[in-house]
C-alpha cells in the first residue's frame, strides 16, 4: 500500500463517518464504527452527500449487519 493510498483510505473513512448521517456523526465511536462498513459496502456511490448516504442506508436496511441496524432504528 503507497501512503497516497493510505492517506486516501484515510480520508474516505472520515468523510464516511462524519457525513452518514448526523445521528452517526454525533454518536459514539462505537456506532460509527458499527455503520463505516455498510456505507462503504452498500453506498460509497452516495460518498460525500449526506441526504443520499442517508437515504441508501435506510434503502439497504435489511442487509446491514445487526449493529448498523440498531444504529439506524435509534437515530
């Protein structure tokens, strides 16, 4: 891996986690931690658009994993 690629990683998991919804945004790292990979596995198309995130996110409900699930049903 070169470090542009790590810095880009980087970059994309930020942007993830600060922009997937505000409710990920303000919640603990635990929760943003249980919802970064389904955003990237289902919307990284929707990266950096908070309202599409969003909306993919709840479109993909069922096939989240459990925790991202209880995420989303508390926000």
């Amino acid at each position: 891996m070169t470090i542009r690629s790590a810095i880009l990683g980087s970059a994309i998991v930020a942007t993830v986690i600060a922009s997937t919804s505000m409710a990920f945004a303000q919640g603990t790292p635990e929760q943003r931690a249980a919802c970064t990979g389904d955003a990237f596995r289902y919307c990284a198309a929707e990266i950096p658009n908070v309202p599409k995130i969003t909306a993919c996110m709840r479109v993909n409900f069922n096939k989240l994993s459990p925790a991202c699930k209880a995420v989303i049903v508390k926000s």
